[in-house]
C-alpha cells in the first residue's frame, strides 16, 4: 500500500472498526498525520491567551488566568489544529484497532499508552511487528489480495522467500 491508498483508506473506513489494517497503512498514517500536524502549527502558530482591559486609562495586556502552560498541549491553542486533530482522531482510533487486530490482538490494547509504560509495547506492536500472514481471529490478511495480484503477474515470481505453506524458509 503506498501513501495516497493508506491516507484514502483510513479516512474511507473511519468507522470500520473490525477487520484488519497492515502495518505499511498504518505507518503511511502516521506520516500523514505528522505532514498535517506540522502544517497545520506553521500556518496558524499557537497563541497563548491574551485578556486586554484598561487600568486607570491605560491599556495592559495579560494571560488568561486559564491559559495552558503545559507545553504538550501548547499546540491545542491553535484553532487549525484542534479542528485536524478531531477530524482525524476517529480515522486514526479506527486504524489503530485494526492494526491491533493485524498482529492477533484485541483492538482495547488501544488504551495500552495510559499506563505510561505501555507506549513502548503500542508502538512496537503497531509500527514494527509484521501482521499475522494468514487469517485470524478477526479476518483475512489485508495484503494478501495484493499478493495475489502480484503473483498472477508475469514476470514476478514470490515462490523464493517462502516455501508452499507461506512460511518464511
């Protein structure tokens, strides 16, 4: 799956949440989001909140006394920001699951990052680890219609990486 078909994908099976997603779709999202995400703070750079009122008929400017001063949610000041990343967060939840659901695992190992700990597992799990070959518990291999795409077509031979059980040799 290249760039344009993984960022077509996860915004055309938003709320598909069963089924499977492969690991390149997953990565492609990933970038994806990095490429908007980083746009989208140059266009419209984070402002903190600035309260403007008049002392003794002088005007003086102050932060907001509810300003976030928490640098990892500094980019939320950005009204362009915001909107992309509610615009893009059920697609990347959705996505995610079904990555889950690639390498055999229930879709709430999701909710693994709230533990702390559990980021290293997520994004080794999600962006490292290839999907289970053949069918499992939660559907087909999504890449194995392309593999049989590539296998009727003349020329390519994928016999020497794996012997007749679509086992690594």
């Amino acid at each position: 799956m290249n760039f344009i078909e993984a960022v077509q994908s996860g915004f055309k099976n938003a709320f598909h949440f069963k089924g499977r997603a492969s690991r390149s779709e997953y990565n492609f999202w990933l970038l994806f989001l990095l490429i908007i995400f980083s746009f989208s703070i140059e266009i419209d750079p984070p402002t903190p909140a600035v309260v403007h009122y008049f002392n003794n008929g002088s005007e003086q400017q102050t932060m907001a006394s509810d300003h976030v001063k928490d640098p990892l949610f500094e980019p939320f000041n950005s009204r362009l920001f915001s909107f992309i990343y509610f615009v893009v967060l059920l697609p990347s939840m959705s996505l995610t699951i079904r990555r889950f659901h690639d390498i055999g695992k229930s879709g709430w190992y999701i909710l693994l990052p709230i533990t702390i700990i559990g980021i290293i597992p997520y994004h080794y799990w999600t962006c490292l680890i290839k999907g289970n070959r053949n069918t499992n518990l939660y559907g087909d291999n999504p890449l194995h219609l392309n593999l049989e795409l590539l296998n009727k077509t003349p020329g390519f031979n994928n016999n020497d990486e794996y012997d007749n059980n679509g086992e690594e040799e």
